[in-house]
C-alpha cells in the first residue's frame, strides 16, 4: 500500500473538519477526491503533508507512519503537495523556481538532468526560464508548480485543485499532464472541484461531503453513480 489512511479525524478548535475517514492509495494509482467547496478536501492534503494536525486517526505511507512526522520529513520520504493556487514565487525565476524543488535533493547530475527533462515535458518553460514566475499565465504557472514538484523526486504527488481558474482548454493540457506523469510511475491523489475529469483521471474516486466520505469506489461506476450525476455533473 502507497498511501494508508485509516479513521481520520480534523478539528479546528471545537468545529470538525473531517470525520473518520479512511482512504488508500495504491502504488501507480490515481485516485480522485470530489467534492463541493468546504467540503475539507484542502484539509485532507494538508494534514497529509504534515501542514495540519489530526485529532485521531493514523496515516501510513510505504508501511511507515508519517502522522507524527514533520512536514519537512514527510516531503523526504516522498511525498510531495502541489497546492491550490499554484504557490509558485512569483519574484523568482521560472529556472530557480524549478531549482527550489530539488532543494533536498544533492545528486547534482540528475537534478541538472531532471531540469532538463522538465524543459523537454514543457517547451514553454524552457522558452520562459529567465522570466519571473509571476509573469507567467495561469496555465504556464500552472505547469511551472508541476514542473516544480517533479523536481523532488516524488514516490506520491498530491494535487489541489489544479483546474481552478484555469480555461478550459487549459484544464484539458493539465489533464494530459496527469496522465503523463502517472505513466512515469508517480502514484497521484488528486483533489478536484471538476468532477468530470477528475474521474476521467483516476481509476477510483472518494465523495467527500462534509468532512465525511459517503461515496467511494471506481471512478467509471462512480460517474454513472444517480447522486454523483445530480450533484456533481449537471444531471
């Protein structure tokens, strides 16, 4: 098992943010998490990154618990979050950027090999590498962050709403994008607001509502699914 996680529990303060959940990840999957907004979807990633604490609950990764870890030692151990936004730093280069990635990594002739495997993934990217990241496009920032994550190296990408607000011809480039990065063997949890291509993505999905999960399993019967339909693609 990739990623194992078992009777989660997230409070803020009093208020429950999510409520006993349980989800896996196997090794060269992707699977999807939907989900309405504030649905705790952004909580899930980043109590997995290590960014918030559980209440109860245990997470398990390559039959290691990382639930005690810092966020920096659960980034060592593989893991790596490519948060909603897109997080670049906009007053740093698209070159440096892509160095920060690799910033716990000392194999300097793979990081420069890795660099240019990134240019060769995204032509723009290397057209663009002198420029700041801030002036960028939506979508050119969006393969920057990434291009950026692939720089670490990582077992496990999770991956924050990467559509949002992008145009939907450039949703469909960051839906190719996910596909090639599975196929390099990256196993991938990916947080969508987009229903529809996130179970095109995956080949199982989790409902999240309210901090809880009420539906689960693969994505195809899941886009078949009555209340999926209704509720999350138009009918």
């Amino acid at each position: 098992m990739m990623l194992d996680i078992k009777d989660l529990k997230v409070s803020y303060e009093k208020a429950k943010a999510l409520e006993d959940i349980s989800l896996n990840v196997q090794k060269g999957e992707v699977v999807s998490i939907v989900g309405a907004n504030g649905a705790g979807k952004t909580t899930l990633m980043r109590t997995i990154c290590g960014l918030k604490r559980l209440t109860s609950g245990e997470i398990w990764f390559q039959n290691r618990r990382i639930d005690r870890l810092s966020t920096h030692d659960i980034v060592k151990a593989g893991i790596i979050l490519i948060p909603a936004g897109r997080m670049i730093i906009s007053n740093m280069s698209v070159k440096d950027n892509l160095k920060i990635g690799a910033y716990l990594r000392n194999d300097q002739k793979l990081i420069k090999k890795d660099m240019e495997t990134m240019f060769e993934y995204f032509p723009v990217l290397k057209e663009k590498q002198a420029q700041m990241g801030g002036e960028l496009s939506g979508g050119q920032q969006q393969m920057l962050a990434v291009a950026r994550a692939l720089m670490a190296n990582p077992t496990l990408l999770l991956m924050d709403e990467p559509s949002v607000g992008l145009a939907p011809i450039i949703v469909a480039e960051v839906g190719n994008i996910i596909r090639d990065i599975n196929k390099r063997g990256i196993s991938i949890l990916l947080v969508e607001q987009n229903c529809r291509m996130a179970l095109k993505l995956a080949s199982r999905a989790y409902v999240l509502e309210l901090g809880s999960v009420t539906l689960q399993g693969n994505a195809s019967e899941l886009m078949n699914n009555e209340i999926v339909k209704k509720s999350y693609l138009g009918g």
